[in-house]
C-alpha cells in the first residue's frame, strides 16, 4: 500500500497527528479503528491489509473494500461522523433486529 507519502503528509491529509500516524508504523498497540479507517482511506486500501491480518472469506474482505472506497473522499469529519453513526447503529441493533 506505499503511497509515496511522508509521514507529515499522510498525517496532514488524515487529519490525524503526526505521534498518531508514527505510532501505527511502529506498531504501537492501541490504534483507533477511526485512525486506521483514515489512513487507508488516504492510502487507498483496505483494513486487512494495512494491519497485516489475513481475512477468509471474500464476503468481510468486500466489506472492508467498500467501507474505505465510500471513505476515500471524505473530510476527516464527516470519516469521524460516520463511524459515530456506525458504532450507534451497532450498539441498538439487537433492540431491533430478531
């Protein structure tokens, strides 16, 4: 997933620290999913691959694909805004789904 980017640039376009973005180079644990979510969005891949962890199955690996694809062009905000609609969603799932 190189870019060519620093890591000034990449985290000027992310929106996100500089200490952030070193931190998840360096492995550091502890990593945001926002963070993560921003960086490949920037970067142009997907989840799995930015965190090194193989996925089975195509289904999951299509839906990492299409949460960075619909992320791409997006301001940090409206990444940060999803997520926080995302993450009610799946909080008050089970109160409405069987």
């Amino acid at each position: 997933m190189e870019k060519g980017l620093t890591q000034e640039r990449l985290a000027e376009k992310t929106e996100l620290s500089l200490t952030a973005i070193q931190k998840v180079e360096t492995g550091h644990s502890g990593s945001r999913l926002e963070t993560l979510i921003r960086i490949a969005a920037v970067l142009g891949g997907s989840l799995d691959v930015l965190v090194d962890i193989d996925v089975k199955g195509e289904k999951h690996r299509f839906g990492q694909e299409a949460v960075c694809l619909l992320f791409h062009d997006k301001t940090a905000s409206e990444v940060k805004y999803a997520i926080a609609v995302m993450d009610s969603i799946f909080k008050y799932k089970d109160e409405f789904l069987d």
